[in-house]
C-alpha cells in the first residue's frame, strides 16, 4: 500500500510540475498546496517556504544572474572575499560535445553552470562511464530551473559546462558542505550536507553548533558532525557574501580549516521541500523580513 501511494504521489507531482498550460501563479499555488499541505498565502506570507514564493514575485534584481552562474559567482565572490576562496576551474564547455575526457585528470567534479544537483563525481577516469556522463551533462544543459521552478534569476544564465578538481574534506572521502542561511546580511543557521549523494544527510544548527530538530529533505546523520575549524571566519564570509540581500543561503567548505566558496543559492528547495516540523518553517520564516515590494 504505501509503494502504491508512493506511486500516485510522485505521478500527481509530476503533473502538477509540468502543467506548462496553467498560468504559474497558479501551477506554483497548486503544488505548493500538494507539497506542503497547507495553501499558499502570498498576501500575508509567515512561512519560510511561503516567502520564498514572495520572493520568486516581487525581489527581482538583474544581478543575481551571475550571482547563481557557477562560472560568474566566482568572479562576484572573489571580488568580495578574494581568490584564495576560490576552487580553481579546470576546464569549461559550451556543449557536451566538447568535453575531453584526455585532458581531465584522474579526479574531477563535472556539473553544468545553471543546474542543482546533477553533478558527476569522478575518484577514478579509469572507470568513469563516459557515455553515461555526457548524457547526465546533456540533460542538465536541457533543464530549466526558471521554467519549473519560477527561479527567475536563471533566466538568462548560458548553460555551460564546468569541470572543478576532487576535493575531499579531513573524513578522506567527501566533502561536507556547509549551507548558511543569511537574512540582511546576517547569519541566523545553517545546515550541515553529509553522506553525498547516494546517502545524503542534512543536519541543522543554530551559530551556536547546537543541533536543531529540523528534519528538510534528507534525514538526519547518526553521527555527531564535528564544529569546523574556522568557523568564525565562515560567519563572517557567510554575511559578507550575503551584505544587502533579503536572504541568501551561502554555501562554503573547510578542509581542515582551509575555507572554500561553493555557491549562493536564493530559493532553498525552491521553497517546494516540507520543513518538519512545521514549526520551524514558521521560525524560519519570522527570519525572513520581506523588502517592500515594488508596484
């Protein structure tokens, strides 16, 4: 019965997700209703998830194009915080038929510019499928995160093709990404990503590195995740990033106290993932102090 629900539940999503032929105001409200279960108020928002979808509307700016660009936001990045933050860039495409898999090294991360999501970890080029990569590269290269999702500032980013080296963190075998969300400037938590991608984990935190009983997508890790070193600096980069800006969230990683810029993200789940308990998308939202919207 519940593989029977499942089923239903991921077929009415997928409709719901791609009914093009309704207006998005509405597809945006039927979804959300469906994913969260309780309607979309856009008049008076209270929700974290809710003033996403406000912000989606009435916080429109030009610049957070390049600000979501993986090959733009390094340039953006680096002219606030410098380029040491910066993970260097081996190679980028216009296509994957570009790609050239002689060039690469033994060990790569491949992800397209505009995506989330559906990168290529490669630990050894020797057993790389190759052709299965550049499929995943087409289809990302194909996908629309404005068409689907109303995430304006994709709009006008040109798809492309990045290539960065392997990095792993102090654990030898990942990179844990640390997920700030920033309000105005200001750091209020964060969430901790572990286990990628076959197994991921979220765990949340207030500034204080005490666990938060937040529950967004992914489960909980069993383990205990260890405070960073440096992680005063990463507050410090995490607002500097997001000076200015209604809400960000600000992704970095740190190798043994070595801090590295990942990318700034303006629509967390695209305010589509539930919050449980629901609380928290309330506390999260009190948080999020909405600009005054233009007319």
């Amino acid at each position: 019965m519940q593989n029977k629900r499942s089923f239903w539940y991921r077929y009415t999503d997928k409709i719901l997700k791609h009914a093009f032929f309704l207006p998005n105001i509405l597809r945006t409200r039927l979804l959300f209703r469906f994913r969260h279960g309780y309607s979309l108020n856009l008049e008076h928002p209270r929700t974290y998830n809710e003033k996403l979808q406000w912000l989606k509307i009435h916080d429109r700016h030009k610049e957070y194009t390049d600000m979501v660009d993986k090959i733009e936001a390094k340039k953006y990045v680096a002219s606030i915080i410098g380029e040491e933050y910066i993970i260097p860039t081996i190679a980028i495409y216009n296509s994957e038929k570009e790609i050239d898999f002689d060039q690469l090294p033994e060990k790569f991360v491949m992800k397209c510019t505009h995506d989330s999501g559906g990168l290529v970890v490669c630990t050894d080029k020797s057993k790389l499928n190759k052709e299965d990569t550049i499929r995943k590269m087409r289809k990302g290269l194909r996908t629309n995160y404005s068409k689907y999702n109303m995430e304006y500032p994709y709009d006008d980013v040109v798809p492309r093709i990045i290539v960065e080296p392997l990095l792993v963190d102090e654990s030898g075998y990942e990179l844990k990404d640390y997920k700030f969300f920033c309000f105005n400037g200001t750091a209020k938590c964060l969430f901790v990503a572990t286990d990628r991608p076959n197994d991921t984990k979220f765990d949340f935190f207030d500034l204080e590195w005490n666990h938060l009983p937040i529950i967004n997508g992914h489960p909980n890790s069993p383990n205990p995740i260890p405070r960073p070193q440096n992680f005063e600096k990463m507050v410090e980069i995490a607002e500097k990033l997001s000076s200015g800006i209604p809400h960000v969230r600000v992704d970095l990683y740190n190798i043994g106290g070595k801090i590295y810029f990942g990318e700034l993200t303006f629509f967390h789940w695209s305010g589509m993932t539930r919050i449980e308990p629901l609380e928290w998308d309330y506390k999260l939202g009190e948080m999020l102090i909405l600009p005054q919207a233009e007319s």
